[in-house]
C-alpha cells in the first residue's frame, strides 16, 4: 500500500543529519504490502522515549558517540535515499496537520515545528545524552528533536520483511506525538506526576506511550483522503504487534509494562483515527 503524501515543501521542515554517517545511507525501495510483526524489532520501532531511559540513555558508552557538524542541507539529506525522501514527506504532512489543528483551536502560536535528525553511523549526541541505533527511534524534548538513524529502515526492511510505508510512518507520527506532548506542556504535567507518585511510574508511562499513539491516529484520520484502505490495517498490525504482553510473552507483570498492550495501542490508534486530537487528550486526564 502506498500513501500518498505530497512531496515536501523545501524550507518547511526543519531536518538535518548528526553522527559519522553525513547523508544518512540506506536502500532505497519499499516494503510491500503484508503483516508486520517481529516482536523484539517492534518494540524498538516504537522507541525507548529519553524520559522513560533517561538514565539508560546517560550511560551510553562514550566510545559510540560520534561528533562533527550535523549535516542541514535539506536536499541532500531528503533526498538521500527513499526512506529519507519519504520521512521528510511525513514531517512536512505532519507539520502542516498539526499547526492546522492548534489554529483550529485558537493556539497557533503555541506550535512549534520539531526538528528530525536522521543521523547516520551508529551514535548521535543529543540534548538528552548520547544516542545509538540500537534504542530505536526516539524524541528528545529537550532539543525537540526525533532522532532516526536511517539504518533502522534497513533493519526493519530485512528483519520484518514487510510493513507497508503507513507502518513507518507511524512510527514518525508517533514521536512527532511526543512532541505534540512537549509543546502542549502534558508531558511535563506527566513527569511531575511520575515524581510525584513513583509507584506510578509506569502506569503514567504507558498513558503517554497511548496518547503519542493516539495522535499518530489523528494525523492518519486527518489524511485520510492520502490512504488506502489496508495502510489503516498495517497501523492497526504494528500497533497490535507491539504490545507489551506480546513482546515480552507474559513474562513481565502488568505493572511493568511501558508503552500498553497490543489492545490497548490498537484501541488508541483506533481513538485517534476518528480524527479529534481532544479525544487524545482525555487519555492522560489524570487529575
Ligand atoms: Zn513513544
């Protein structure tokens, strides 16, 4: 399946590419249409969020960082290779999805657009610590960037075999969620909670983990005239298949668990295709 989305518009997304690699690598080509599950993978496709791994992310060897200027040179980055041309479509859809829906509701002015790194050769230094590929896409609301090393696609096209694009960008749409979560102030109010009541920390965890998800479904129900009837199904697929009951097969108690259960995910994408982000927001209504 295929969405499709306008190409970007040059000078409206913010994008660049940290670490060793430059212009971020990566094949070009698609993943057809099909299942999408591989369990561990999954799980890292949903990213370990910094504030969940804060120190996770800290005690990153130093050894795999990589330094040097990011690249911003926003054609040869988005058009690296297809997986980056398709990553800056999604951002500048994403961007112009949500600065629409903040207008809507009379808060313009409180949207800021994020940044999207597609860092390449392996480590990063982020405005949360260092980073390496193998955490996963992740968002870092201190620089308010997502970070994407674009060997990932790569992964998940020979690991999973298949996905379908809609499943990437999901996987874009929800990080861009966490950053919906940072600019709206939610993920600060959730942090205070989680300091506030650390046997709760987890429990908090998984309602932001749910709402990012709900959001990706907010974008996708918004553009929904750019889809085909199965991309919905691959969403649905990823979001099942990435539950924490599935992957970890019963072994970690419900307490445990950070980003929900495969219902759980599926049933808040389901929430967010319905279109309305405010139904997103009754999800982390804690008080
Ligand atoms: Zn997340």
């Amino acid at each position: 399946m295929r969405m499709r989305l306008n190409p970007f518009n040059t000078g409206n997304i913010n994008v660049r590419s940290s670490g060793g690699g430059g212009v971020p690598g990566g094949k070009a080509g698609g993943l057809g249409c099909g299942t999408i599950v591989i369990a561990a993978l999954g799980y890292f496709v949903f990213g370990l969020d910094p504030m969940q791994t804060a120190g996770m992310v800290e005690s990153v060897q130093q050894g795999q960082q990589q330094s040097g200027p990011a690249n911003t040179d926003e054609q040869a980055i988005c058009t690296s290779s297809a997986y980056a041309r398709e990553a800056c479509n999604g951002l500048d859809s994403l961007n112009q999805t949500w600065a629409a829906t903040f207008e809507q509701q009379g808060f313009g002015d409180q949207f800021q657009q994020p940044t999207l790194d597609l860092y390449g050769g392996g480590g990063v230094n982020t405005g949360c610590g260092a980073g390496n590929s193998s955490m996963g896409p992740f968002y870092c609301p201190a620089d308010q960037t997502i970070y994407i090393d674009t060997s990932f696609y790569d992964t998940l096209e020979r690991q999973l075999g298949a996905g379908g694009d809609f499943a990437r960008y999901y996987v874009l749409a929800h990080e861009y969620g966490h950053h919906i979560q940072t600019i709206t102030g939610i993920s600060q109010q959730i942090r205070s909670a989680q300091q506030q009541n650390p046997s709760r920390r987890n429990q908090l965890q998984v309602l932001m983990e749910l709402q990012a998800d709900c959001y990706a479904g907010v974008w996708a129900g918004k553009n929904r005239n750019l889809i085909e009837p199965g991309d919905i199904e691959e969403g649905m697929n990823a979001a099942a298949a990435i539950g924490d009951d599935r992957l970890t097969g019963g072994r970690v108690s419900k307490e445990n668990f950070t980003h929900g259960t495969s219902q759980q995910r599926s049933q808040a994408l389901r929430l967010g295709l319905q279109g309305d982000d405010r139904a997103c927001d009754r999800i982390t209504n804690i008080g």
